[in-house]
C-alpha cells in the first residue's frame, strides 16, 4: 500500500534495458557477480561500469539515465548518494543470491558475518522497498519467499570465466618460512609491479595471517597456510611452480642460512631466482641452474619480466637445477 503512493513507484519495474548505463556497485569481484549476475547483464546490450562499495561514490558517479545495480550489500555512503540521486536513476535493482533479508538466518551464521548481513543487508530492507528496487535473486526458493516483491529470477548464462580461451599460466611461487617477515615485505611491491604487467602471472606465497593480509591485495595470489614438514614435502611432490623465489636480506641470522631453496624449486621443477649473496652466491651457477640477482627491486622486476616472457630458457634452468640436485656437481 505504502509503495504504491510514492511517485517511485512508476520507475520500480521500468526494465535495465531502458537504462543508458548500469551500474553494479559490488565489494570487488565475487562468484556471486562474475558467475550469476554479470554474465546475465552481458545479455542485456546495456554498457556495464562495475564500480567498489567499499568506496564512497564520487560527487558525479551518479548521472540520469543510469540504472544501477546493488550486489547482496549496500554500505551507508552508497545509500545516500543513490537516494539524492533515485528519481533521475532509470532504475534500482538489489541482486540476491544468498538469503539477506531474513533475521532468522543470522542465528545460523558465525557472528562476524551475522554482523555484516544485519548491518548491510537486513537493515536495508526498507530502504530498498522505499526506494522502489526491483528484486533481483538468483533461486527460485529465494523467489518464492519473497514473492511479495515480485521478485525475477535471473535466467543463467555462460560465465565469462568459462567461455575464456584458457591462458598459459606462468606460476610465481615464494616459499619462506616464518622467519622471512623482511623478505615478504620486500618482495611485495615487486610481484606486486609483475602481477599488474604480465596478467597470465600467478603467485603462491607461504605465510600467516598477516602475510595473508600484506597480499591479499594482489591479482591471482595464493597464500597457504604454514605446513609442517612431511606436509610441505608431500605438497611440493605435486605441486608445481615455474619460477621460484629466493630472496635474502643482510642480517645475522640470514648470514647462517643454507640453500635449501635450491632444492624445494628444483623438486617444483622452477627456474631458480636467487639474491646474490650466500648461502646462494657461489653455489648457484647463475645462468646454468638459477639466476643470481642483487637485492635490488628494479633488477627482480626486469629479470622475473624476462623469464616470463621466455619459456625455453625457464625449462632449460629448471631442468639443469632438477640434474644438480639429483646429481651434485662440485
């Protein structure tokens, strides 16, 4: 009753393909957007700007004609602006694929997520209704319970992820132990410059929570959890890697360390890059079986470009580390 006195209630079924843009305010990429929604909105014809609802929208974000698209939350500054901004908004839609709108739920949920659905999704239930959205959800058991929003069922279509022609991987992998803090933070802004130039690029780490947290901001980053160590040697027997990582910074306790290395990436059958100080520096035959490099930024980023960019001669490494180590040399 209340919706139909509001003059929004014209625009609340007014179709996305009316729209000159659609907006999808999302928290980043998510399996929810990039396996059920925006594969459907690619069907549409309609130009698509994904924009981050972590971030508070800029003063123009916002133009008439724009038919914007909330996916599962809505934080505060977002609602504001989309309030200012609704009669001249094509239209409105919230997409569900989890149930969000439901208090019963939470008791179900751990509490920080309970938390986080309570605040961004369960309370914008009114707004949302206020603000004429169309409910958008991804389950027929979803548009059942809430029929009294005349919610649509988005039909499925082929995810971009899938219809992708495959890329040739190239693996990055950096494997030090909780004493390699330094080392991890030195080699971030590095991997982090590789990462952003060669998209085919992918990096497993080996860290704690706060490693997770330093390197959560990376494309295509992987980080396990520490292993003991029969776990770590059955897990590096199958596990493979293209390039393996070997930073080392001066220090005390680094100046006594070994070139145990040499040995996880050769059993990864990776081409070795090493810092060019001991315990590598005079037991890497730099060029034949790894690549010697001084601790320099500038120097990892050209020569890990490189090895991307060069397959023969990372097999060539790879294959000459894998002998050494099977059959050492003097």
């Amino acid at each position: 009753m209340w919706l139909a006195k509001t003059p929004l209630a014209a625009l609340s079924r007014r179709p996305p393909q009316q729209a000159t843009r659609l907006l999808v305010v999302e928290e980043g990429a998510s399996p929810s957007g990039d396996y059920l929604l925006h594969p459907w909105l690619a069907t549409l014809g309609v130009p698509v700007v994904r924009l981050d609802a972590h971030r508070a929208p800029p003063a123009d974000a916002l133009v008439a004609g724009d038919f914007v698209v909330v996916v599962r939350y809505l934080h505060p500054a977002w609602r504001r602006a989309i309030q200012r901004r609704r009669s001249a908004l094509a239209g409105l839609a919230w997409f569900l694929d989890d149930d969000l709108a439901d208090a019963a739920v939470l008791t179900e949920l751990p509490a920080a997520y309970a938390t986080k659905v309570r605040s961004l999704a369960l309370k914008c239930v009114p707004w949302f209704v206020q603000m004429a959205a169309q409910w958008w959800v991804a389950t027929e058991a979803l548009a059942h319970k809430y029929a009294a929003h005349q919610p649509q069922v988005l039909a499925l279509a082929p995810p971009a992820a899938l219809a992708a022609p495959a890329t040739e991987a190239v693996r990055l992998a950096y494997h030090g132990s909780a004493s390699h803090q330094r080392e991890l933070a030195w080699l971030h802004p590095v991997l982090a410059e590789v990462l952003a130039a060669r998209p085919q690029c992918h990096l497993t780490v080996i860290g704690d929570l706060a490693i997770n947290r330093r390197y959560r901001d990376l494309p295509r980053t992987t980080v396990l959890h520490p292993m003991r160590w029969p776990s770590y040697l059955a897990y590096t027997q199958q596990a493979r890697a293209d390039v393996g990582l070997a930073p080392l910074l001066p220090g005390v306790f680094n100046a006594g360390r070994g070139a145990v290395k040499f040995y996880d990436y050769a059993r990864m059958g990776a081409a070795g890059v090493y810092a060019a100080t001991p315990p590598y520096a005079g037991f890497i035959r730099d060029g034949v079986d790894g690549v010697l490099l001084p601790m320099a930024p500038a120097a990892w980023v050209e020569a890990l470009l490189a090895l991307v960019d060069d397959a023969p001669r990372r097999a060539a490494l790879a294959q000459a580390a894998r002998a050494r180590a099977l059959n050492p040399v003097p």
